[in-house]
C-alpha cells in the first residue's frame, strides 16, 4: 500500500530509519521524516540554504547529522 502522504517528490533516494521514525531524502533534496508506523511525513529540511543537496543522514543519539554534496555537514 502507498505510503507517501505529504511527500511533494516521489523520487526517494535514500530511506533511514531511527529511533521507530523514519526519513526519506527525495531528488528534490528535501528531507522527510515519519512516525515508523505512518504514512504521513513531514518535511524537515526548512531552514537549509538554497541548493543543498542532501546525501545521507547519521544519527548520535538525539543529534542528527545532515551530510551534503554542495553545502558540507549540518547538525
């Protein structure tokens, strides 16, 4: 069953999983992120330069770091 309620790109290229909730980084370069058991997300990318490109996502306890491939590291 579709599971993509709020996202505004359905071109998903990375999927991470923390802490039951889940974050999807679509081509577009937003990023998402959803209760584990939900089909609703929310974007959490808000706040980010114009232009970042998001590549992967890391996760220290309650610290989330956001890796780039234009802008550097985000925390």
């Amino acid at each position: 069953s579709s599971a993509n309620t709020g996202l505004s790109n359905l071109n998903i290229k990375r999927v991470f999983c923390n802490n039951w909730v889940k974050y999807a980084i679509c081509s577009s370069g937003n990023v998402y992120k959803s209760n584990l058991h939900s089909y609703n997300w929310t974007m959490i990318s808000e706040g980010l330069p114009v232009g970042v490109n998001p590549t992967s996502l890391a996760f220290f306890g309650n610290t989330m770091i956001l890796t780039t491939s234009t802008h550097g590291v985000y925390k």
